[in-house]
C-alpha cells in the first residue's frame, strides 16, 4: 500500500495527515507554525515532525508516495511564492526546499484555497466529480476551481480568487483588495455582520438582532434568519443574491458539475444554500441544465486531504 | 508532411481549410449550409467537398491527420448534439457521422465560439501563449475559454458563455437568454446601437449620432465616439465599463495570460481597448500582473483555424 501525505500550512498550525492513495486518511496531527526569522523554521519543524510520524509508524520511504503542500498564498506553477505575507515568506520555492529536507521526496504544493476545493473534490463534497468549483465563507471569501481533477490556479495566481468579483455597483466601502462591490464584502463572515448592522442602523424596525449590539456575529444573523427576524431575513437573501450572481458568472465561464460550499458561514446549511440557489437560478436563466449547489464536508481538513491529492495528479 | 482539415459550420455557408499542423492555411474553400430536412444534408456536402479537394490536389488519406469541426450550439465531450437550432440538427453525433461518411477519419468536435477562441490561441491574437479568453463582440457576445491549450467547453455546454454574464443591475428589458442585465445586452452590435438609441432618446444634447436616426449600427456609434462626440464617447464608456467588468470576473476564476477580442464590434481597435482596460482594472484593483487585453487576428478564419487545431490534442 502506497502513502501519500497532506500538509496545510496555516499562520498559526501546520496541519498534516497521513493518507493511502485511495484517500483514507490514517492519521492527523499538527506542529505549531513558527513565524519568526522569516518563516524559517516552519518547514524543518515540517520535515521532522514527518520524518517522526513515518518512522513511528514503520512506513518505509519507499512506500510513500510523496508530500503534498498548501500555502496561504499565490503560489506559481513551479512552486516559487514570491511572498506569503502570512508566514513572512519571501522570494522561496518551498516546495523544493521541503523536498531537500525530505531527502528527495516529491513534494508539489499549491494556493491553501485552490488545494482544499482538490480535497473536496477527492473526498468530500464533490466526490465522484471531476470539474468543481468550491467557495470557502470565511473571514473572507476564498475559491478554488477544479477542472479535469486540476486545479486552475491561473498564469498569475489569480485562478479561484471569486471572493473578489465585483457584484455590488452601489457599495460605497472599500475591500481588502481594493476594490469596492466584492462579493466578499457581502458574503463572509465579516461581511454578513457588516450588513446586519447597516440594516440595524438604517431603520427602527424591531429586531432580533438588536440584542448582540455592535458584537453581532454571522452565525448570529443566520441563526435570527431561521428563527424568522424580518431584517435577518433580508441579510440572508442579500447574501444569497450575490453569492448567487457570482455562481451564475462563474457557471456561465467554467461550467462546472458543482459548486461546493464551505468554511465557517456555510455551517448555515441547506437555509443558505437555498437563497444562494434561487438567485443563482435569476441570474443564469439560459440553462436550467447546470452546476449543482451543495455543501462541504470535510471542513478544515479540506487542506490536507486536497495537498496529499496533488502528489496524485 | 501531415495535414489537418478545419470545419466551421454557420447557418449559412461551411467554410472549410486545409491545414499543414504547423498551423498553415494552404487553401479555404465554402459549401452552402442546406437546412431543408432538420440539415441532414449538411455532413454529406462537407465530406463530398473535401474528398473532392483532396482528390484534385493529390494528397492521400494517410497524410491527413483529421478533421475539426465547429458546430453553432452546445456539443456534449463525447460530440453528441442535443439541438442545434441553427441547422434544424435533433440528437445526433455529427462528430461520428462525418467520420463514417470520411471511411473512419478522425473528427473531433466543439462549439464554434470555442473553437475559435482555439484558432486565435493558436495562430492569432493568442499565438504563443496556453491561457486565453476570447470574447467574440458580434451580433451577440460570444465567449471561449482555453487553459492549458484545451477548451473549457463545461460539463453542460456553458462553458465561455460569458456574454450572459449578469452585470447591470439597472437594467430592464430581457436578453435572448431571458436574463436581465446580460453584458451582451451592451457590448454586443445590436447592444451598442440600442445604447445609443437609449442616449439620444434620454437627451436634447446635439450629437453628430443624430444623423443616423434607428438605423444607427455599432460601427455608427464608434466611428462617432472616435470623432470626439459627446454622447457617443458616453456609450463607448459604458460598453468599456461593462466588458471591463466581465473580464475582470472572468479574471478573477481562471486567470488567463490574455483576452483577445474579436468580432464585428472590434474593429474599433486600440479606441475600444484602451476603454475596456480602464474599467478591467478599476474593477479587480487586487493585483496588476493579470492578463493583458488584445485583439483577434484570424477574423472570420478563427473558427476554421481552431477546427483544424482540435485534431492536434
């Protein structure tokens, strides 16, 4: 039996895991993410802690089929990331440098986004597909489009960036991107709080809302939505809407078989897929014949399950 | 020295080529499109007219390493075509029929608007790069979408059917597609003279638009804006707003090294680009290193040239 091992390298935990080729994963664990000189001991803290694992376990080196990476930002299609503000990377193909201290293993790497849409694919949401599209609902709204089992990540890191298209013309703010009218500005978590306190602020309508003041939090505007608060109902369909109108542009482009839902906001469950859906349908009336909605299923263990599917492909 | 034939099948001429795979044209011919009897004559005439040509110029069967074909409607991957509304074609396979009416040649086949975005990747205004997107300005907006030098033809026929991407908000007539808002709606020929109906319609303003009266085309419209008219340089403006922000969505999912745009419609040349750029940046600000916009090159021989190049991956 070949192995094959996931690393998901986020700013404060490295995750890793330990899969069979078919996808099973055998075992999970973590190694903090050192961020100081640079970033430079994240991936010897990486090497060593693999090395243990495999050694512990009696998984000779020739039974492993290689390492796959995700990396919290653009990363090209040699492996080179320019810079990865989040662990203070810069000018490095980590990818190489892994495979060194790994004596020579493979090791492939890929955008944390792109990676985990791969997992889902593999094995969660979206198995048994080979074109998706996954949208992570998170602090942002981050993306991955899979096509053919391969990630698009694009000529210039820019493939799957959908959190940052612009579906609102009369948004007046600015997006971390710079742009203004980013579907993430209305559709992450950040952005759901924002328009439940635009709504509180513009009218006098009693609310459920109201209680949470000034700390009000996405899951708490979902959950007053589903108990039947008249303005987080409105929330809920204006985060469908756009969510929705960006589904329907990225269908009208890719096609894909399915659009899998993800990260902290989706925990709403079948109540957002819903509202996404019957915009999603508005704005692409040409073919009723189209790319299914559903939901995620692999929930942070998306990164390594989609960085050990690299090694595969 | 191998030969390919390209096929591009309108609703009323076939224009067909013959190719070296080095992607030169050595000759272009035409066959009337016969649409009596749901076209079921269609194939016979394309194989008749290329036994025919190959005959007179000697080149034999084992020189010729196949056929593309470029088909006005959705194609399944596996060639089948459900409707084809153009030619009056039902459920057929034209791939397989014209391989059987060809003794067992092979014939590959895809959307026409793919399929030229394929011929301007490969001999065009894409040549030399893998990734672009072609955006096809004519009586409607047409779309196709290569990454890796394959078509993104999607797993419902959607796949580039950017002209239905939804864009304006404000809008209320219906598109063919029966959406509202479609960048067709503006940046197609009849969209831009519509525009342009709409201005002189909401305004008193003197404007050398005038002239033309209803019958106003897009061409009308650009030539006017070039020549400094107020009302017409508005209209240009909007046309680059809304394809601007198209190709910023589309750049934002797939990334491409290059747009290149073709049609009627750009034959306004370096005027219109300059306009679709300004708004392609305002509307994804996130990064500069993105894909450059240009020009098509093959004109109406883009569908015959991708045709030919189908057979070659």
């Amino acid at each position: 039996m070949k192995h094959c091992i996931g690393i998901d390298i986020g700013g404060t935990t490295v995750k890793l895991g330990l899969f069979t080729e078919e996808g099973e994963l055998l075992d999970k664990w973590e190694v903090p993410t050192r961020k100081e000189e640079g970033g430079r001991y994240i991936l010897s803290d990486v090497a060593a802690s693999i090395k243990k694992v495999l050694a512990d376990k009696g998984i000779g080196r020739e039974s492993v089929a290689g390492a796959g990476m995700g990396v919290p930002g653009p990363v090209m299609p040699d492996g080179h990331v320019e810079v990865c503000v989040n662990l203070g990377w810069r000018d490095m193909n980590p990818q190489q440098e892994l495979s060194r201290l790994l004596d020579g293993l493979l090791v492939k790497s890929g955008n944390d986004a792109n990676v985990a849409a791969l997992g889902e694919m593999w094995q969660g949401g979206g198995k048994g597909y080979t074109d998706i599209v996954m949208v992570t609902l998170g602090t942002g709204v981050g993306g991955g489009v899979i096509i053919d089992e391969k990630i698009i990540a694009g000529k210039h890191g820019l493939g799957g960036e959908i959190g940052h298209i612009h579906v609102r013309d009369e948004e007046w703010e600015h997006c971390n991107c710079g742009g203004v009218g980013c579907v993430e500005q209305i559709a992450s978590a950040t952005g759901i709080a924002r328009e439940a306190k635009r709504k509180m602020a513009a009218s006098d309508v009693p609310s459920s809302m109201r209680k949470y003041g000034d700390g009000i939090t996405a899951k708490d505007v979902m959950d007053e939505a589903k108990a039947g608060d008249a303005l987080a109902l409105e929330v809920a369909e204006t985060v469908g809407r756009y969510l929705g109108m960006m589904l329907a542009q990225v269908a009208l482009t890719v096609d894909p078989e399915m659009f899998v839902i993800g990260g902290g906001v989706s925990r709403a469950g079948q109540f957002l897929i819903e509202r996404i859906e019957k915009y999603y349908d508005h704005y692409s009336p040409i073919s009723q014949n189209k790319g299914k909605i559903g939901l995620a299923k692999l929930g942070n263990d998306a990164g390594i399950y989609g960085a050990a599917r690299l090694v595969l492909s």
